[in-house]
C-alpha cells in the first residue's frame, strides 16, 4: 500500500480523503476526476462537463488553458495530446463508472489517481477513442500529438484500420523527407520521425521499405541523408528480416563506397556479429573501399531529436 497522502496536491488529497480512506475506491476515483473537473472550470470560468469541458478548456486556435506557449508544431501537438489524454480519462475511465457497476480495489486506485496504469478494459475503452480519431483524422498536428503523449505500449491496442491509415500517412511523409545535415534540420517529413520508435510493429513494413529504398536509390542527397539520419539504423536493428528491395539498395551504396553507411552497418555488426542485415551484406562488407563523402550539404524543425 503505498502512502498516497505525500504524493498528491493538498486540494486533491482532500478531495478524495473520505472515499480513500473508508476505502470506497472506485468513489475515490470519481472524486479525483470531480476534482480535474472543478480545477477546469475554476481557471477558465466554464459550466460544462466531461468531454465538453476539455475541449473548451482546451482545444481550439485559442484555448483557455495553455499547457505550452503554442509558438512551435511541437507546443501544438503538446497541448493536442493532453487534449486527446483528458478526453480519455474522460470517456474510459469516468463515464463507465458513472453509469455501470465498479468495485475498484486499492490498487486500482492508487495507479489511475496517480495516472500510473490503466485497466485491460480502461486501456481497452481508451485505445478505442483514440482509434477513432486516427481512423479519421487527416490533421498531421494530432498525429503527431498520439504519437508524441502517449507510450509506445497502446500503438497495437488501436484498430488495424487506424494502425494503416496513420501508417500510410507517416510513409508518405517519409516519401518527401529532406534532412540538411549541415545546419541538423529536417527541411520536411518531420511527421514520419515521431513514427521511429514503432518501426517494430508496423503493419506496412514492405512499403516503408520500398519508400526507404527509393530515397537511399535518388540523386537528392537531402533525401537520403533523410534516410541515414532517422531511419536507417533503427529499421537494421528492428526489423527481423532484411527487405530484398533495401538489401539491394544497401549494396549498391556500400558498393560505390559509401562510408556514412558502412560505419552504421560496422556498428551493428560489432554489437551483434548474428545481425541478418549485415550477414546478408558481408561480402559488400568485407570489400568496401570508401569513395568519397555522400553527405552533401544542401525546415520542418519539429522532430524529436
């Protein structure tokens, strides 16, 4: 049992107390999420409720609570993302309880007043709202705000439909991605770099492979150095099996001596010698004569390193 008391903001505490305490802890949770409404409406001046009140309190061009300065994509999607998160806290962890039968336990409690864990059936309910904004959303900023706020851990709770469209979205993006590695910034295809830790779980890994390929294959050196920069490196580590349509492209670039890639596979193989892509590539490997520099200096600055 943890002493929650410390941990909580005075007013929260005091508003969750007596439930906590007589340990009723569903009722403890719906005091807490009582309080974020009360907190709401006492900064902004409002009278709504629920999902409502987070998106006036929140949302819009100009909203009442400002999370970030808002001055930059990445403080749009910031403030899009806890968006998204209140209006889930809303309709999966408040509106069942208020309207069905919970018997939440201690555990319970403490994890969603802290906003540690959800429940298989509050993460269920959440994953769902959040998969129907995808499933509809052609707006880049909340996108990128889902794949900004919230972990890694939900992206295969989403529905496969939501999971492709938004795929196919960040592969587009990957298809004009231009990086200057002089100045170190990404001069577009900045949406499809908040997609680099998933590259695991895709669903469309041959068409990001084919789209990955086809830049590392063009004459833009901003282009692959797109490439290089974001992308390279994690999909040799994570993705099981070589793509024959990469594969190629890699051997033809080790093969006109292309150091930038060779030192990245090099690293990979002296971290795991078993790497399928380097094993696949080790005669080009085992060869390889560097030629000259393929890093040619020629702003989507929003990316996440």
């Amino acid at each position: 049992m943890l002493n929650l008391e410390p941990r909580l903001d005075r007013r929260l505490w005091a508003a969750i107390d007596n439930a906590y305490q007589g340990s009723n802890y569903t009722g403890a949770i719906l005091d807490a999420i009582h309080f974020l409404g009360e907190l709401m409406r006492e900064k902004t001046g409002l009278d709504g409720d629920g999902v409502a009140l987070v998106g006036q309190a929140f949302g819009g061009q100009n909203p009442l609570l400002k999370i970030t300065k808002l001055q930059t994509e990445s403080d749009v999607s910031i403030q899009k993302g806890v968006e998204a998160f209140l209006r889930g806290l809303y309709q999966g962890i408040r509106n069942p309880r208020s309207h069905e039968k919970y018997v939440d336990n201690l555990e319970d409690a403490e994890a969603l007043i802290l906003f540690k864990v959800l429940t298989p059936e509050e993460s269920d309910e959440f994953c769902g709202v959040v998969s129907q904004e995808l499933e509809t959303t052609s707006n880049e900023l909340t996108i990128r705000a889902v794949l900004q706020i919230i972990p890694d851990r939900f992206w295969n709770k989403y529905s496969e439909v939501a999971r492709i469209r938004t795929e196919g979205m960040l592969i587009e993006s990957v298809r004009v991605g231009r990086y200057d590695s002089q100045t170190d910034k990404c001069m577009s295809g900045g949406l499809a770099t908040w997609g680099t830790s998933l590259l695991s779980d895709f669903i469309l890994k041959d068409k990001l492979s084919y789209a990955l390929a086809a830049k590392l294959d063009s004459s833009d050196d901003a282009g692959r150095e797109y490439v290089l920069h974001f992308f390279l490196s994690s999909v040799l580590s994570v993705f099981p099996t070589p793509s024959p349509i990469l594969v190629l492209r890699l051997r033809a670039r080790l093969k006109a001596g292309d150091a930038r890639i060779m030192d990245m596979l090099s690293a990979i193989r002296a971290f795991d010698e078993t790497n399928p892509w380097t094993m696949k590539l080790k005669q080009e490997m085992d060869t390889f004569v560097a030629a000259q520099d393929f890093s040619t200096p020629i702003t989507d600055d929003s990316v996440p390193f």
